[in-house]
C-alpha cells in the first residue's frame, strides 16, 4: 500500500511475538518501525525520540498498564494513532476517542486501512 511506504511508525505492544509480527507487516508493507514500546514509560521515551507519524497501540500494556497516557500524549502532539483492541468501543477511556480502532484479530490488509483511515482523518483536521 503506497500510503505507508516510508512511514514512520512507532508500534506499542507488550507481547513480544505480537510485535514481531507487527513489525514485519509493517515493513513488508513499506512502512519503517521506529522502535517497539511495551511500557508507557518506554513509548513516551520513544515518542520524544523517534517523531514517528502514526502509532500503532495495543490497549494492555506490560506491568498491568494502558496505553491511555501514549493515546494523550500522541493527541497533544497531534500525531495519529491506530488502536488495535478486542474491546469494545464504549469502553475505552476517552483518550482513545481521537484514533482509529482496529478490532483484533485483524488480517495485514485491515492493519494497513486503519493506518491509511488515521493519516487521512489527521490531514482533515490538521
């Protein structure tokens, strides 16, 4: 999909072979992973580091986390973000009301629309 060649994402997972497999999606779809988060701690560490242009979040994270402090802290940068979750929408926190949700368990070709849905809402509103 050309609208991931080349772009820059940041992929926020704590099981280690889910973002494995994240991570070659990705890249064989042309997107570049710029780094793998686990933590809340970890993610925003990367995101001051990295300027990824979309993320890519799980809902649990490790050490009995969320990823709803990433979700605010990537809305407050206005970068987009994808949320791949089993719950259900009238669930999650508001933080998350800003991304794309991504029902798990999802095929390479509905990862790839939500990503190309969160870039295309971010340049609607920004």
């Amino acid at each position: 999909m050309d609208v991931l060649r080349d772009l820059r994402v940041l992929v926020v997972e704590n099981d280690e072979m889910s973002a494995a497999l994240l991570q070659m999606q990705l890249v064989q779809s042309g997107a570049v992973v710029v780094g793998l988060a686990a933590s809340v701690s970890e993610s925003l560490r990367l995101l001051g580091e990295t300027q990824p242009q979309v993320a890519l979040l799980d809902y649990r994270l490790a050490n009995h986390e969320t990823s709803e402090p990433v979700a605010a802290a990537l809305a407050a940068r206005g970068i987009p973000f994808v949320l791949a979750t089993g719950m259900a929408p009238e669930h999650l926190p508001a933080a998350f009301g800003s991304g794309v949700l991504l029902s798990k368990p999802y095929l390479t070709a509905e990862l790839n629309a939500a990503l190309a849905r969160a870039l295309a809402r971010d340049s609607v509103l920004g």
